[in-house]
C-alpha cells in the first residue's frame, strides 16, 4: 500500500516518542462523507468502521517507521462504536507492538469514557453529582469540570481508570486536565493554604488532579506509556523584560525553579512538556542542517537556553508544528520537528511528540513523518544523513535519497540553482514515463513530483510534461 514503509532503523535515542490525535480529525480514510479537519470538542460524523480503519492505517504507519505510540482523544464514544470498537483498534495495534494511549480528561475534557451515556463520562457523573463542579472565581459552577479535591470526584476518577487498563490491553494514557482551569472551590483554598510551592496556580491544580489518576495505576507506569501534559515549556524562572511583552511567556516559561508536582507525583509517570513555544519562532532554513546535524544557530534562542534539562526523572515534549492548532496542518514543517528531536535529546527529554492526523498519502505531511522518524532516532544526524538513511530507503538508493534532500533543502531555503531545478525536473519527468509505461515507482514519482511543482513558477506548474 503506498505510504505504508518498513524502515530499518536501529533503537531510537528518543524512545517514547508517538503521535497526538483526536479521532474525528485523524484522516487517513479520505472518503468518508463525516471527514473533519479542525476542531477539538467535535461530534465524531464519520461512520463506526471508518474510526476502526483510519487507526489501522495509521498503527500499521507508526509501526513501519518506528515511532512507539498514538495518542486518541476520542477513544470512547458512542457514536464510533464504543468498547467493541476501541477494543478492534487496541487488539490490531497490540499485534503490530503499537501502544495506544487514550486521552484521559481528569477535571474536564470528558474522563475516562469521552462521549456518552457511561458511568465514566464526565458529564454523567457531574449531571448526577453537581456539587462536584468546579468553581470559578466568581462564585459561580462550571457546567462540564470537576473539583478536584471533591473525594467523589477522585474516587470515580480512580475507579473509571483501573477499568480502562483493565477493560483494554492499552499501552498507556495521555491525561489532561482542562488546559489552565484553576478551581476556587472551598477544599481547594484550603489545599492551596498548605501547597508549599510559590508558583502559578494551574500547577498545583494539575497536581491535585492528576495525583489520583496516577497512583492508582503506579504498579503499571514502568511497562507502560502514561504522560501527563503541562501546558507548559520548561525554562525555569520568568521571561526577561524583552521577551514579557511579547506574551510568550504563559506557555514557555515555568514562572518557577521548578512545580511542587513534580515532586508529588509518581517518579514512573512521564511529564509531556510543551516546546511549541520553545522552538525557534523562525525556523532554520533546511540549508542549515543540510551539513551539520546541530549548526551553532538552532542554540541561539532565547526561549530554549542552552544547557537546561526538563524537570523530573522522566520528560517527553510536544510540538504544535505541522496541525490544526497553529493553522498549518497541511505544510511541512521538517525544520522544527528536526530542532525539537536535537533540542530535546540534548535537554535530557525520552521522546517526542507530534500530530499524526493527516495521511501520509499528502506528501508534505509524508515528509514531516519521515523526517519525526529519523531524528527520533537519529537526533544529532544533518539533513543528507536523513537524506541518505531515510529517504534513501523510499527513493531506491542512498544517492537519491541525498539528492532529493538537498533539492528540497535550497527550495525551502530560497537559494535553489538551476541545476537544482533541472535535476529535478529530469527525475519527476523520467520517473512518470516509468509510471505511465510500466506501472512501476509511483511512490517515487509522488515525492518527486511533488518537489518539481513547488519549485517551479506558477507558468512552469501548468506545462510540466509527465510523459
């Protein structure tokens, strides 16, 4: 099936790297009439087999390329099947040695069972225990988040959870809270009297939230992948003046030396910081890792000083790059994922984390997933050696696979030759001719193809010769 790759690859020096998804965006069926592309509290419109086969494709990808895990918010719904559903996308990725996470909301974001009439959805348990809301300052309850010092709340949290690991052969769990929800409910205030750290509040909120969830399933988290987002970048302390006012500050630095709950909770458990913010705002052209793997520019950074470690025993990050979230869902983003493989290998993190929506069959996307591939593997290596050891094995040979590298390397840097664009020209023409006349390479075709139209002028798009 074209897309789908076996790549020899050696153990990754990032090792719990995987990717995020929500389930009614992740399209790798292009088909189905309920196909999403943006949101995150949607209704999932696409039919049952549909929610069963994309995560096929995409388990039967990660495995080809050697990434660990996929994240699923919107693991369980009613309307994509429920348990007998969810359980034919664990049992295919457990025979493909692929760990499925299921988004877990703690206070917020739908508990363990997503969407529906369960005893485990966090809108049936507000519905039937409303003083276990949450509290906004105000005075007022919010509608679809929990206290999370309620003894109720904790108790079902726990209990949803130990049946989630118990119901499905999962390989572990992506929690999240509700973003920065800060509960002012009256054992919160209290709690916060005792909490001995001087650091943002949403810290201590997430401590208190997912403490529970983590300790009930403390005997797991050695063999298994469970991850808890902080919303946050990990440079200590607060932003200089010059970087303040440019408001990056709330997701990248911690405001703190360090939060209490790193402390608090379980040493096992893995903290999956947030470095979209943290990687440069301007990437690196491509050119710039073309010779060398960790060129002096990518340190000079003011959001990522060199030489910090993430808090903690454990640490993975994430990066927005490349989906919905930062309106570029569709371009290739090989700069940044490349950074934030080097970056985050060097800042002591075990993985990394990007967005796995679109099919690989959309070519930059493919390349966003080729290039997450190596450098989770091969974080220190140059852009010819992911030209070479990557592409190489897509393209036929180690030579091509370096070619194509530098080609699309000058392109994204603006400094193409004309040779450049004659080279390639020759290789998408000739590969079409093999395509058309013989039936053979159209994987190679579709990535040279692809390079020759985004580096020819709108007039050349339209008169390029396939045959």
């Amino acid at each position: 099936m074209i897309g789908m790759w076996k790549l020899e690859r050696p153990k990754p020096k990032l090792p719990i790297s995987y990717f995020w998804t929500w389930d009614h965006s992740t399209n790798w069926v292009l088909d189905d009439p309920g196909l999403l592309t943006w949101g995150c509290s949607n209704k999932y419109l696409k039919k049952p087999e549909t929610f069963v086969e994309d995560y096929k494709r995409l388990i039967d990808f990660a495995s080809g390329i050697g990434v660990k895990g996929i994240v699923i918010w919107g693991f369980l719904r009613d309307s994509h099947g429920a348990i007998e559903y969810s359980k034919k996308v664990v049992d295919y990725a457990l025979s493909k040695g692929i760990a499925i996470m299921p988004g877990i909301g703690t206070t917020a974001y739908g508990g363990v069972y997503y969407e529906g009439e369960h005893k485990y959805n966090l809108d049936v348990f507000l519905k039937k225990n409303p003083d276990a809301r949450m509290m906004y300052e105000d005075g007022q309850f919010a509608l679809r988040a929990a206290c999370p010092s309620h003894p109720l709340f904790r108790e079902w949290l726990q209990e949803g959870i130990v049946w989630l690991f118990k119901q499905f052969e999962i390989g572990g769990a992506n929690l999240e809270n509700g973003d920065f929800l800060v509960c002012h409910d009256m054992l919160c205030k209290m709690h916060k009297e005792r909490w001995p750290g001087d650091e943002p509040d949403f810290f201590r909120l997430q401590s208190l939230s997912y403490e529970p969830a983590l300790k009930c399933i403390e005997k797991l988290l050695s063999e298994k992948i469970v991850t808890y987002a902080t919303y946050s970048g990990f440079v200590p302390g607060f932003p200089p003046d010059n970087l303040a006012a440019e408001k990056a500050w709330d997701v990248t630095f911690m405001r703190c030396k360090e939060p209490v709950m790193i402390s608090r909770l379980p040493k096992k458990s893995i903290g999956q910081w947030t470095l979209t913010s943290m990687v440069r705002k301007q990437p690196l052209a491509l050119t710039a890792y073309l010779d060398q793997g960790a060129p002096k520019e990518v340190f000079d950074n003011p959001y990522w000083p060199e030489g910090i470690k993430a808090p903690g025993k454990r640490s993975v990050g994430f990066i927005h790059q490349g989906s919905q979230w930062r309106g570029d869902r569709y371009n290739q983003v090989v700069s940044t994922i490349k950074e934030a493989c080097l970056r985050g290998y060097r800042s002591g993190l075990e993985g990394i984390c990007i967005h796995g929506e679109v099919s690989s069959r959309h070519t930059p996307s493919a390349l966003n997933y080729l290039a997450f591939s190596h450098f989770i593997h091969y974080p220190e290596d140059s852009l010819r050696e992911f030209g070479r050891k990557t592409l190489g094995q897509i393209l036929g040979s180690e030579d091509e696979g370096e070619m194509f590298a530098e080609i699309f390397a000058h392109w994204d840097a603006g400094t193409l030759s004309k040779s450049h664009r004659e080279q390639a020209k020759e290789k998408a023409n000739d590969l079409a001719k093999k395509v058309a006349t013989k039936g053979t390479d159209l994987e190679r075709w579709r990535f040279w193809n692809w390079l020759l139209m985004m580096i020819s002028d709108v007039t050349e798009k339209h008169t390029v010769s396939f045959f």
